[in-house]
C-alpha cells in the first residue's frame, strides 16, 4: 500500500475539509432542531471521511490515462471545490445549522428563510456545489470502486438534501 503525492495531497485537503466542518458541527450542535440531527450529520461526516481514506489508501484505478498536468490541474479544481464550499459556510456565519430543520428560537433561527447575499446570491447551494466538485474531481484523479462510490453517496444525499430545503423554504415563504 504506497500512498501517492497525490493522495497525500488529497488526503491534507480532505483532513482540513473534516476538521473545519466538524468544528461548524459542535459550534451549531447546541441550536440542532433536534438531537438526532447532530448526531445524523456527524455520522455522515465520518462515513465520508472513512470512504475517502479508503479511496486513497487503495490502488489507482486505470479508466482512462492522464499525465501530470492533468493531475495537477485536477488538484487546483479539487482544492477550488473546498474553499468554494468553506467560504460560502463562512458567508452564512450564524445562520449555519446541522440539518434541514429549522432551528428553534431565537432572533436568528437560521435556516427559516433563504440566504441571497455572497455566493448564496449568485448560484444555489454552494456548499454543496463545492464539496461535490471536490468529489466529482477525486474521482476522476483516483478512479477507484471506493472514490466512485463516495460520488454516488455525496449526490445522492446533496439531492435529497437540497430538495428538502427548498420545500421547507417554499412552504414557509
């Protein structure tokens, strides 16, 4: 089992992507809708840490070949998916919470109405929308079973989890 450069690179994005989320997630855990939901969203933070490591620790897949511009061009977009999501996290500052739910109380109940400012204003979902392209493109770099796995799992939660807020938000508007 070697680990590449690339990996290893990989791997550090991946490691600082965890740490900053998992500190959003016990700072928003006391205003969590309910406590299930932290505990949901921290299950799922750790499910994708553990297939991400997998996917780096196995061996290269060989789907198609690509040289080290390409390589390299793929960690700049793969790097530009994690600040793309780390900064529009940032932009929604204390309206951030764990979940879907609404959060209770408060003069600031957080997601119980739409954001339009900052990234919010120009695109829908930019979280999401960044940690998929870092996703999209490490499965694209590595080509392994786990890596497309980890694809298929990120899509389909970030479905599922951005339908959800846009019904809540277009019922309550």
């Amino acid at each position: 089992m070697k680990i590449t450069g690339l990996a290893f690179v990989l791997g550090l994005g991946w490691l600082g992507h965890a740490a900053f989320w998992i500190r959003s997630l016990r700072r928003a855990a006391r205003a969590a809708a309910t406590p299930g939901e932290y505990l949901r969203e921290l299950t799922v933070r750790f499910v994708m840490l553990a297939l991400i490591l997998l996917t780096l620790i196995l061996p290269r897949g060989r789907l198609f070949p690509y040289g080290r511009a390409v390589a390299y061009a793929g960690v700049a977009i793969f790097l530009l998916g994690q600040v793309l999501a780390v900064w529009a996290r940032l932009q929604l500052g204390s309206r951030w919470g764990i979940g879907i739910s609404p959060r209770a109380g408060g003069a600031d109940p957080g997601k119980n109405g739409r954001f339009e400012d900052g990234l919010f204003g120009v695109v829908r979902h930019p979280i999401y929308i960044g940690t998929v392209l870092a996703i999209f493109v490490q499965a694209l770099i590595v080509q392994n079973v786990p890596s497309f796995l980890l694809l298929a799992a990120a899509l389909g939660i970030v479905f599922w989890k951005a339908r959800e807020e846009d019904r809540r938000l277009a019922a309550k508007a």
